[in-house]
C-alpha cells in the first residue's frame, strides 16, 4: 500500500480518537473558510478579522484551559494539531490564536485573580475580548531584563510609561498584558487599550505575516488600578512561562506551512513536463521534494512527543527551544525550495510557497530568534551560558 505522503510514519495512529477529530474540523474549516480567502488578504495586508466569531465558535481561543472558564480544556497535542492546521492556512491565523491563547489567556489564568479569570476569560474564549502581548521593546528582544518599560505604584494605582514594539494584534486588542519593571521586579498588568495616555501604531511595509496586524504601543502616564495586575507572579519567570506555551504551540504551526508548501510543489512538480517528462520524474527534483519529506517526519515525530512530555507535566523549555529552532528552520527552507520548484510561477501568492516563505522570516524570528534557541540549547549541554 503506497504511504501518505503528507504522514510517511503514520503519525495519525498515534493520535486519540478525540485528537484526530479536532485536526479534522480545523482542517476542514482552514479549506473551506481560510485558504479562499487568505492570499487575498495577504496581499491586500489585511487580517481576515470576519473569521474570529468562527475561530471562537470552534473553541479554538485559549483551547487547554478549563471549561468553567468558557474554554474547551483540550490537551496539548490537540492545541498543536489546531496550530498546525491553522498554519497550514496561513502564519498569521495562527498567530493571531497563539497570542489570543498562550499570550493573553494564558498568564490571566496562571498569574491572574479569580476575579480577573472571570471578568476576561469567557468573553475572550468568545472573541470578543481581543488581547495582545507587549514584552518586546524597540532597544532589542532577545534581551527582555533589559526593559524600560516602568511601572510606578501611585496611591492604589500604577502609572506605565515606555513602549513596546512588534505587537502582534496591537490595533485589534481591546487588552493588552503588558510586561513592565516595578520597584519590586518586572509584573505583568492587564491594560484596557482605551486607558488615556495608551496609543498603538500598526507597522506598515511589511514583507512577512501581511495577513496579521503588527503594532508599535506607546504608554505615556497611563493610570490603572492595582485590580488590573496579575498578582501571582513576579519577574521574568512571568513573560517566559507564556512565551514556553506559546513557543511550543508554534513547534506545531511551521509543520502546517511546510506541509502546503511541500503539498504545492509536489502537485506542481507530477504536472509540469519540460524536457519531454513531469519535473517529477527527475532525479534533483525528487531529491528536493524527498527531502521535504524526510524533515516533515522528522517535525511530525518532534513535536508529538513534545506534546506527550507537555500532557505528562514533564516538559523542559530547552526541548521546546530545540523543536522550534527545528522545526521554523525546516519550513523555512522547504517553502523556500517549494517556491524554486515552481519556477516563475513560484513568485505570485497564486501559490501558496512564498506567502509561507515571507511569513516564516517572522516565525523564526519571534519567540526568540534562531540563535537565541540554539543558545539555549548550547547552554543545556555545556553547562555554560554563552549568551
Ligand atoms: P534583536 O534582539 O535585536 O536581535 C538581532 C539579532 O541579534 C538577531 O539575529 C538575534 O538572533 C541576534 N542575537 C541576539 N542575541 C544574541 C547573542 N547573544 N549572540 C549572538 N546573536 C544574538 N514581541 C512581543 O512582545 N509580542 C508580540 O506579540 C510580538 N509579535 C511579533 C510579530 C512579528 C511579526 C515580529 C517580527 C516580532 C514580534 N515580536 C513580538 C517581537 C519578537 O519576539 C522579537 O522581534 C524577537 O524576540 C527579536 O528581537 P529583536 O527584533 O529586537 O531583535
């Protein structure tokens, strides 16, 4: 029996009954609803905001956490099987979920008041509470100790002033958790966007993640009550305990990228004869496409048990670090060989290989950028921070 070529190991049997039928109904709403309408809107830089109610309705917002809060209390390997699919459409969707997920939802619940779970969660589990997450600042993100960002306690309120860049959902988000540093170490605050003195700015010319609003935030006095601070966590631990949930739900996402770049180039490549015979039926380009392949497995294979040790409780960032400097760098060079095997044809969004190309130089780059995951990874082996 020929294999799947999209799942050479038969990665799908190692899935659940319930895990296969979440992958399932992404997939068929990323066909049905995003993949229409996604290079259109790439082009256009526009996020495809009519799909949120959607999005929310599948249970996809902030899908581990529990059901009391409006949430679907997936595990981890549906969370990256949702990433995956959604990425399979386009990086910015699933950016948009990660962030809305792993980057707002997330430390509400883990570092939040019950009072504030329930004031945000069920409205943002329902898309209609859009957050987003500023940690990074202008002077340099792989260095977050480094913040600027200051946070000054006044009577019972605290008063932010700095800036934040590269705010993925900035102009969309009606909170946003901000990271900043207080008298007593960095804190993270939930700020309604509508605070006086708060001000985002979307970036413009961008090459990559089109399809995904990407935003400078400006804090200038901006007064908000001690209610609003996420009182369960102080210093950096806070930003990188979501930045690891976030991170290894994009283990997941790069594999959906490759997995259409790779779909596209093999569909292509049977198709196109030069020569007398399909391109497929040469030996450089079924070493390029075997290739693709091999390194899909290989992520498919990663991923899933990172999600096994992540379910278990046993998960290490530095595994996490290692799967997504893996797994952005595998779909980085498959969409970018997928688009050579497509020749001319290759460079319009008419085919989906550039589109992931571009937006895989901002997936490989965010959540700490290739280097910083191979530090991290130096550092796990050696003993000695080389950072
Ligand atoms: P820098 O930190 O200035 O890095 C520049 C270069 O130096 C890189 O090549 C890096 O690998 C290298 N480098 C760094 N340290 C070392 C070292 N020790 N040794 C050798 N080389 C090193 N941030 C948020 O907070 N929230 C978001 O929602 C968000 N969304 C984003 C969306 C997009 C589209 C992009 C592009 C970024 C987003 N980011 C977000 C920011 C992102 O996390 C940062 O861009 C990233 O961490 C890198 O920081 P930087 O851009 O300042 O680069």
């Amino acid at each position: 029996m020929a294999l799947n070529p999209t799942d050479l190991f038969d990665i799908r049997s190692l899935l659940s009954e319930e895990e296969r039928m979440i992958q399932d109904s992404v997939a068929r709403f990323v066909d049905e609803k995003v993949l229409p309408i996604i290079g259109d809107a790439f082009d256009q830089g526009r996020f495809p905001h009519e799909i949120i109610p959607e999005v929310a309705s599948m249970g996809l917002l902030g899908s581990s956490l529990p059901e009391k809060y409006g949430c679907a209390g997936l595990n981890a390997v549906s969370y990256g099987l949702i990433c995956q699919e959604l990425e399979r459409g386009d990086s910015g969707l699933r950016s948009f979920v990660s962030v809305q997920s792993s980057l707002c939802m997330y430390p509400i619940y883990a570092y939040g008041s019950e009072e504030q779970r329930m004031q945000y969660l069920p409205g943002m589990a329902r898309g209609e509470i859009i957050g987003c997450f500023g940690l990074t600042e202008p002077h340099g993100g792989s260095d977050p100790a480094n913040m600027k960002t200051v946070a000054k306690k006044d009577g019972g309120d605290w008063v932010i002033n700095g800036a934040k860049m590269w705010i993925t959902n900035g102009n969309l988000a009606h909170i946003a958790i901000v990271w900043a540093q207080t008298g007593d170490g960095i804190q993270g605050f939930i700020v309604p966007t509508d605070s006086p003195g708060f001000t985002a700015q979307v970036v413009h010319r961008k090459m990559s993640l089109r399809a995904s609003v990407t935003s400078a935030l400006f804090f200038d006095n901006v007064r908000i009550p001690d209610s609003q601070r996420l009182p369960n966590v102080k210093g950096l631990k806070g930003p990188l305990g979501c930045l690891s949930q976030a991170r290894y739900g994009i283990t997941w996402g790069p594999i959906g990228a490759a997995i259409a770049s790779y779909t596209s180039a093999l569909e292509y490549a049977k198709e196109r004869v030069l020569f007398g015979r399909p391109i497929a039926a040469t030996q450089a380009v079924q070493l390029k496409l075997a290739d693709m392949a091999r390194r899909i497995t290989l992520a498919q294979l990663l991923s899933l048990q990172l999600g096994r040790l992540k379910d278990a409780g046993t998960l290490q960032h530095s595994q996490v670090s290692l799967a997504k400097w893996n797994n952005c760098r595998m779909a980085l060079d498959i969409s970018r060989e997928a688009r050579d095997i497509l020749g001319g044809a290759g460079i319009t969004t008419e085919y989906p290989p550039i589109r992931h190309a571009l937006n895989l130089e901002s997936v490989i780059t965010y959540e700490g950028t290739e280097t910083v995951h191979q530090l991290v990874i130096g550092r796990e082996i050696t003993g000695i921070n080389a950072f």
